[in-house]
C-alpha cells in the first residue's frame, strides 16, 4: 500500500515485475525580507485549533503594515511577512481568522494552508526507495569504460537525454546553482559535497528561513527523495557513484516538507523566495501543494493559496530563476474539463470531488510560466503513471518505468532512476519527481552556455532543443488491447512529451 507522504511527491514505487503503485500579475521589484514577528491579542476566540495561513495583500511595505494590525485584532500572530510580494505567513487559533482577515482593508485573499492543526510531528521512514546493493555496484563498475563513474553503466537515463555525449563538451558551469525545493538534501554524500552551495541552502518549514547549519537535510527516518532528486541534477563526475545531468553545477537544498512529508503553502512560498534572493537560477519542485491535490480558486482557502504561490513563482522568475515542476503521477489527462478528486484534503479526511484543472489547478506545476514536466521510460514512451494534457505539458524527460512496462538495455538492468540516498547510499526511484531534474540539470547546463540569458530565454531554449517526440501507435503501455492513454496533438508538440524530450547536447553546443 502507498503511503500517503509519498503521495505529496511525484515519485513512484515500482516493484520489479509488478504493476506501478503511488507514491511519492504583475509584481514590483525589491527585497521581499522576511519581518519579525509580531505578538497576537487575546481580544477574539481562541478556542480553536492552531492552524497556519497566507494572507495575500497588495504589495509594499505600507500595505502591509497596515494589515498586519488587522492580523493581530483579528486573533492571529505573524510567523513571517513577504512585503515585497504582499504574501504574509500567520498562526491562529481564531476558528474564524479566515472570514474576518478577509474582511480588513488591504486583503486581497486569505486562506488557511492546512486542515490538521499544527501540532509536532514524528519522523517516519516512507520506504519508497530501492537501494542499490553491493553486489549490484560491483557488477555495473565492472562494466563502466574510460571516463563513466563506476555506477554509470546503469543509468540508461543519461544517454536517452544525450547527457553523456554533452558532458563530453561541458559538465557545466560552478557559477550556475540549481535549488532543490523538497524533503532535504544530505550535502554529505561523497556525490553531492563537491557541488553543494550552503550559501542558498535553507529549512523553510515552518515559512521562514532557518538558517542553522544543516537545518536543509533531511533527519533520521525522514524522505530520501530530495538526496535523490538532488544527484540527478547535479551528483560529481568524481570518480564516484552516479553521474548527474549537470555534474559541473552547483546544488542547493530548500527544505520545504515537514517530518511527516506535507508540503505546505508557507513552506513553498518561502522557498521560492530564497531561490530567487540567493542567486539561484534554476529550482527543481517535485511535488503538489497540499493539502489540495488541486486548488479550485472559487474556494476562500484554496484560492489564497494559488494566489500566493503563484506570487512567488512570477517574483522567483522575474530575479532570473527558471522554476521547473513535475506533472504529477495520477495518469491523468490535465487538459480535461473534469477529474475526479479522491485524495483531498490528505492531511485530515478526504473527499470525492470532480475538477476542473483549468480552474482548480495542482500548484506549483500548474502555475503560469513554470515549466511543467512529463516523464519517459526506457523505450521513451510516456511512463504508465505519467500524467500529461495538451497544452499542459510543457516537455517530457526520462522519469522511469516499471521494467514489465519498459525495461532498459543492457547492461542496465532496472526501468527506475538511479541516484543518491541519504548515507552515501545509492537507490532507485521512478516519478515524474525524477523527470522533473532531468528537465532542471538540462536548463542547468542551457544556463552554463548562456550565462546571461533571462529565465523566459532559458525556457525558450529549453523547448526549441527538445527532441520532437511523435504521440506513436495507440499507448496500450500494458498490452492488454486496451488504450490507456489518448495522446493529442502533433509531432511537433502534444499532450504526452510537449516539446519533445530535453536534449543535454543541444544545451551545451548551442
């Protein structure tokens, strides 16, 4: 059975030989620094539980003062102020904090990011990865040649983007740094350390920045995924372990999930904002925002929501920061007009509701101007969970399969992902999550070529070298007889691959 954390991330479990299973406008420039916080007043109810919320103003300094004297007469206590994007992180016990800070002059949204109260959470291990063993290493060292790391022989992924050949010609540049929104990253793996940037590293849990050392890795017990994601990007070509897309760049860790893997709406936002103030140019977000896989913006909560997040992403872009995202790993078709929604809210009770994407969007991937990922098996066909919609889907990159569905050619041996776990370890993975960074390590090394190239140049780059990738025969990905999937949409562009899959050669040649 999935467990629920591992919903929150775009990663899959994949048993060998079994079915796939779930698991994991217009914004002025400046300085959004965070504010100190203030003391709330006794005055209203506080006989609620304590739940945490963005209140979303006009931007600016004097706006938000303003508001932030509503926030404490209306029962709530500023955790964290973003002025220059007028997104303000609050606690409350008020239950009616939300319809009252609504009401204050100077709100334009406002919405709780939670469902369960705020209370402390254990650490618990989701077990998604599988790790490489021993024996495994030593077979695939014996098979690397002149110039592979010793476990690159396993990684089909690599050459299916190109990035071997590209790597010939550049690993990329040291100046180029490229964030890893998610569970944490363990900068003390001998894959990760040579490229690690502690400058732009952070924990944003609780919505502001901590910036205790090693307060960005993950903790015992916690998700492997952001390691992981983390040495697609940007592992060392050192002699050592795996290979990454971009193995010259530099690498960051944004901490955004708590220790029982929710991925809230103040944690993200604080995310995006550091990247775009600690000269990041590139952020990987392998994950949804929770508690709502979709964000229906007729809904006061909700709607905050996506409004703050998207504040966030445009602020992190307009600095120079290409946000890159994962599709997700329902199958389902994004462009539809309707999807069933069983999942929501994942941090208390769910309900069945019916969607309409257009309108209730998956944040962040679903967020204008951030580019939304797709993921490919071994024989570059859209991977079973993948999903995708045209018009959706921005490009596609290798993401990994079950082997029953897409198995690798020799001598790698397993359809998933190889990469870095937490430890020094080495594992497999499979999700859009591992799409996402192949996406990122590739603008990555488009931004080491261009070094002065604006995020909408990157982007632009990035889906003119994609390698057009045609929809195919029907996607019977099982072979049953039946369709799993319709791919609309031409050669050109459609709704499984986008543009095409990224190309790492294109990157550094062009």
């Amino acid at each position: 059975m999935a467990h629920l954390a591992s919903r929150r991330t775009r990663v899959l479990t994949l048993p060998v030989g079994l079915a796939l299973t779930a698991s994991l406008g217009f914004l002025p420039t400046g300085t959004a620094a965070a504010a100190p916080a203030d003391q709330a007043v006794a005055a209203v109810p506080a006989d609620g539980p304590t739940l945490s919320y963005v209140v979303n103003t006009r931007a600016g300094h004097g706006t938000v003062k303003q508001v932030r004297k509503a926030i404490s007469a209306a029962g709530g206590t500023v955790v964290t102020s973003y002025d220059t994007i007028g997104v303000i992180v609050v606690h409350s016990q008020n239950p009616d904090f939300g319809a009252t800070i609504r009401k204050a002059r100077g709100v334009q949204s406002a919405g709780a990011t939670r469902t369960d109260p705020i209370v402390p959470q254990a650490t618990k291990d989701i077990g998604v990865e599988q790790p490489l063993t021993a024996g495994q290493a030593r077979e695939a060292s014996n098979d690397a040649v002149a110039g592979q790391d010793p476990l690159e022989p396993l990684q089909w992924d690599l050459p299916a983007i190109k990035a071997d050949k590209a790597h010939k010609k550049s690993l990329g540049s040291s100046k180029v740094t490229v964030a890893v929104i998610d569970t944490g990253v363990d900068d003390t793996h001998p894959d990760l350390a040579p490229n690690f940037d502690r400058e732009a590293s952070v924990n944003c849990v609780s919505g502001a920045p901590d910036t205790t050392d090693g307060a960005w890795r993950p903790a015992a017990g916690e998700s492997p995924h952001g390691t992981h994601v983390a040495g697609t990007i940007a592992a060392a070509k050192n002699g050592t372990g795996v290979t990454g897309v971009a193995p010259g760049v530099m690498v960051s860790g944004i901490k955004v999930s708590t220790p029982a893997g929710f991925f809230y709406t103040e944690a993200v936002v604080c995310g995006f904002v550091w990247a775009a103030e600690h000269g990041v140019d590139v952020t990987n977000n392998s994950y949804y925002t929770d508690p709502w896989l979709f964000n229906c913006k007729n809904d006061p909560d909700q709607g905050a929501l996506v409004e703050a997040v998207t504040r966030a992403t445009r602020y992190a872009e307009r600095k120079g920061v290409v946000n890159v995202a994962a599709a997700g790993n329902s199958d389902h078709d994004l462009a539809l007009d309707a999807i069933e929604d069983s999942t929501s809210p994942n941090d208390t009770t769910p309900v069945t509701r019916t969607v309409d994407p257009s309108a209730c969007p998956d944040i962040p991937t679903m967020v204008p101007g951030v580019v939304t990922v797709a993921a490919t098996g071994a024989k570059n066909l859209k991977s079973s969970y993948s999903n995708y919609g045209l018009g959706v889907i921005d490009v596609a990159a290798p993401g990994g399969d079950s082997t029953r569905y897409q198995a690798p050619e020799a001598p790698a041996d397993n359809g998933l992902i190889l990469s870095t776990l937490p430890g020094g370890g080495f594992g497999y993975m499979a999700g859009t999550s591992m799409a996402s960074p192949h996406v990122a390590g590739v603008a990555a090394l488009i931004k080491s070529t261009h070094p002065y190239a604006s995020a909408g140049l990157v982007k632009t780059l990035l889906t003119h070298q994609a390698d057009a990738t045609a929809c195919g025969a029907p996607y019977d990905i099982d072979k049953d007889g039946t369709v799993d999937a319709v791919c609309q949409g031409g050669t050109q562009y459609n709704g499984f691959y986008g543009a095409g899959v990224v190309d790492a050669l294109d990157a550094v040649r062009r």
